[in-house]
C-alpha cells in the first residue's frame, strides 16, 4: 500500500523544481541543456548549472534521509548494452533539441507542440525498442 510514496514524492520534487526554475530564472529544467552548460565557459549559468547536477547527483542521500534505506536499484543489461544505449540517448537529444525532462516534463506543461511531437516520438521508440529487445531476447 505504500509503494508508492518515493515515487510519488520523486515526481513532486521533480514538479517543483521544474516550476522554481521556470519562475525564478525563466529556464527550462532539460538535463541535457543544463549538463551541456557545463561544458561551456564559467559564468553565472555555469553556476547554476553545477548546482542543479549537484542537486541530482545528492538525490540518493536525499532519498536515503527520507526513507531510511538507500534506493533499489537493478540494472539488468549488460555494460556494451548500456554504453550504447547512453550514447544513442546524448544523440537523441541533442538532435531533438532536448530530453525527456525538458519536453516530457516542462515542455507538455506548457502545452509546447513541438515537445508534445518529442514525447510521443520518445514513448513510440521506447515501447518499439521494448518490444524488439523481448522478441529478439538481448
């Protein structure tokens, strides 16, 4: 029954994010813009930048302090599988000019037409990928 309470208070975390950062710096929450300002030279968006990674790369101790165990993790695919799998993902988004957070998430919130494109391009070759991974057994 209460399953779905780290999920539940993820997503609201992830929400409220979102929404400080649209209101407070007028910035779209996409990890991949924001990970690829880091690559950039240092200025206030760097900062900001850092923080925000910061932020996720502490979400686990977050998550440890609120539920007192450490989140579960499996990762059934092989290391090859993942790498590949990573670098098709960094692609994807920079040629659909974002990620999943930043149309998922900000984008659909907006009502934006070409995140609602995005999304529903990432859900379609998600649910393909899925299939084709259980039917050829990789």
């Amino acid at each position: 029954m209460t399953t779905y309470w780290p999920s539940l208070a993820g997503g609201m975390l992830i929400g409220l994010s979102v929404a400080m950062l649209m209101l407070l710096n007028g910035r779209i929450a996409g990890i991949s813009g924001i990970v690829a300002s880091l690559f950039r030279p240092v200025d206030r968006r760097f900062v900001e930048a850092a923080a925000f990674v910061a932020g996720l790369l502490l979400g686990p101790l977050a998550y440890r302090a609120g539920f007192g165990q450490w989140p579960e993790i499996r990762v059934q695919a092989t290391l090859p599988l993942i790498a590949v799998a990573g670098l098709l993902v960094g692609f994807g988004s920079r040629l659909g000019s974002g990620c999943t957070s930043g149309h998922g998430v900000a984008g659909l919130a907006r009502l934006s037409p070409r995140s609602i494109v995005a999304v529903v391009t990432f859900l379609s070759t998600a649910v393909l990928t899925v299939y084709l991974m259980r039917s050829v057994g990789a």
